[in-house]
C-alpha cells in the first residue's frame, strides 16, 4: 500500500511524546513489510526538511505553531505528488480535517480528544480553539474510518456522534522484552513512588506531590522521583515547597533509557494522576517491568490498569485517596509484588507486532474500498 500519514511532530522532534511513539512502532513495522509511507509533520529550528526516519520519508514544514496552516498546503502538494491508497491522519493536537482535502480513503488515529481538559492546561482563547476545533470532527470526517487507542476513547467518540461501526479499538503494545523485570534491581529502601512522563499542568502532578505530603505525615521516609521535563515544573517546584516536600520530591528532569528502566523496576508504585489519557504508556511500561500503578480513574487509564489486579484506580484530584494508597503499597510489599506480577502477565498480552497486525488489515480494508 502506499500511505500518506500526517502528524504534528515525528519521533525525532524533541517535543516527541507517546503519540509519536505508538504511531512509529506501527508505521516502522508497516514500512519493513513493503509499504510505501510517506509522513507530513512539523519541524523545529536546525531540523533536515526531508529525511527517513525507521523506513518511513518524513517531510517537516513550518514549526509546531504554525504547522496548523502550512501543514495543509504540503499535505495537498503530496497529495499531488503520489495518490495514496489510504490518508491516516493523527489526531492528537488541534484536527487538520484531512477528509475535506482528499476523495481517498481515510483513517482517523485518535490517542484521545482534549475536549474541557484543554481548559486545564493552556490560556482560555488556545483552550478554547483547541475545544471548537474538536466539535466538528463527527460532521468533517463524516466519511471517515477511525482507531482508537482504548475503550475510552471510543466511548468519547461515539459520545459526539460516530457510529460504534466506524471506529477500531486497537490497543497500543509494550516491548516486554526491553521493560522487564530484573532480580538485580531491588525495590527501594525506604519506599519510593515514581512518575515519568511530561511535566504539564493538565497531567495532574501536582496532585501526587499533594499526596505525598498526606503520606508522609504517617510515613515520613516516603519520596517521589519525577522524571520528565515540561513547562510545568517551576509551578510543581512551588508546591513541593510550600508542602514542605522540597528534599522529598525528587525532579530528575529528562532521564536516560537506563535510568527509567531503573527507575521502573525499583519504585514501589508508578503515579499516573493524569484526568484523561488516550492509554498510558508508562502504566504498561512499569506493569512490564513487573511494577504495578495507581493511577487516576479516568478515561484511558481506566482501560490500561486493572483495577485491583494490576494496580489501583482512585477519583481523579482526590489526594487523600492516593495517598492511602500509597500508604497501603508502603507497607505491603507482598501486595506490591502481586499486583507487579499480574501486570507483567497483563503486559505480556500486548504487542506491537500485534497492533501493527491489525492495523495493517484495517487499512487494506480501507483501501479496498
């Protein structure tokens, strides 16, 4: 097959998070089984305008903030170049409407909608566009095809309007092979908790750091290591301080890969207090590692933790609830084990081979058509 793929950044932008990397681990599977993919997607200052990037032709136009116009014009000029047997569109910032720009067939990638949870994170007029860029997706891709990463957010978009018929869950895979558990790496003494991921403000980790102020005054031995960088973090730092926290809240900023296998298989609970995610990949990346989550019980991590076989769910701001659960995971370290054990079991299941299967059939079906 030959696909267009479009995407606001590729995995080698620096500002690269999961999105890109659930969207690579497919398309580099996909390009080594013979198709032809082309990727359109924004740039950053000094970045190679076209380059190959794991069997895929990426071409960068414009910047992350203005990719929303300049991305359309170089999506029509590679819809001129090759016609494409099938347009994915990534839709995980602001929607492009590829549907209206071409009579091909389309697949709508869908990590998660912001809808209201925009609000949390930028400026009201961004949060704003952000929230009526999402409204019109139902009518606008009228004729397209959709994944989901998760039964969240299929719920979501059926919600606003797209028939159950039309959307594909396809779950995002883990590398059980690199995330892993290993004998050699103890959990930690005293007890640590972790959260790795980007540091902004709709992630809600301001409310673990809360957590671990309530815990601490029954454990006061308790940390937690925050590894990810971000806007968010001076505003964190200030809570930490003003909690009293600031040597128990450890910000190790961007870690290495070693460290963040480290860091997953010696803390005794990975935090994941986010109010909406598409799935949660670092919840499958510790549950690899044999080390299970607490995690807010919202759209996305409601589908990637088990409820009390892999990990724990507690109302989404609720820090009192974190932190008795954090209380319960310090002092139990069976508990901690079991549910490290069942998560490894639960990851094991998930592949990326397995996605790339399946979204590889969906697309032949598409193209079909």
């Amino acid at each position: 097959m030959n696909l267009l793929v479009v995407n606001w950044l590729d995995r080698l932008n620096p500002m690269a998070g999961g999105a890109e990397i659930h969207l690579f681990e497919l398309l580099r599977r996909l390009a080594e089984r013979g198709h032809r993919i082309r990727l359109v997607c924004s740039g950053w200052p000094g970045c190679t305008p076209v380059e190959m990037v794991d069997g895929v032709e990426v071409t960068r136009v414009a910047g992350r903030n203005t990719f929303a116009l300049a991305g359309r014009r170089a999506i029509r000029r590679a819809l001129r170049t090759e016609t494409p047997d099938v347009v994915i569109e990534d839709v995980n910032k602001l929607p492009l409407f590829v549907a209206t720009m071409t009579d091909r067939p389309v697949c709508v990638v869908v990590p998660h909608l912001f809808g209201t949870t925009a609000f949390q994170e930028a400026p009201w007029p961004m949060a704003a566009i952000v929230w009526l860029a999402e409204r019109p997706i139902p009518w606008l891709y009228r004729r397209a095809e959709y994944q989901a990463i998760s039964e969240s957010t299929r719920d979501d978009l059926v919600l606003r309007g797209i028939p159950t018929g039309r959307i594909r869950v396809i779950h995002l895979g883990v590398d059980a092979g690199h995330y892993c558990p290993d004998s050699s790496v103890p959990r930690t003494d005293p007890p640590s908790f972790l959260y790795v991921g980007r540091l902004k403000r709709y992630k809600g980790v301001g409310f673990a750091i809360e957590a671990l102020a309530l815990a601490r005054k029954v454990r006061p031995e308790l940390t937690l290591n925050i590894a990810g960088s971000g806007d968010d973090r001076p505003r964190l730092e200030g809570i930490a301080r003003d909690r009293g926290q600031g040597e128990a809240v450890r910000f190790l900023g961007f870690v290495s890969e070693a460290e963040k296998l480290t860091l997953l298989r010696s803390t005794w609970g990975n935090i994941f207090p986010s109010p909406k995610e598409g799935w949660g990949i670092t919840v499958v990346e510790a549950a690899a590692c044999g080390t299970p989550s607490l995690a807010s019980d919202s759209p996305g991590l409601r589908d990637s933790v088990r409820a009390g076989e892999t990990g724990y769910l507690v109302p989404h701001g609720d820090a009192e609830a974190l932190a008795a659960r954090m209380l319960e995971f310090a002092g139990n370290p069976a508990l901690v084990e079991r549910l490290g054990q069942a998560g490894r079991r639960f990851a094991e299941s998930l592949s990326w081979d397995r996605a790339a299967d399946l979204t590889e059939s969906h697309l032949r079906d598409l193209s079909g058509r």
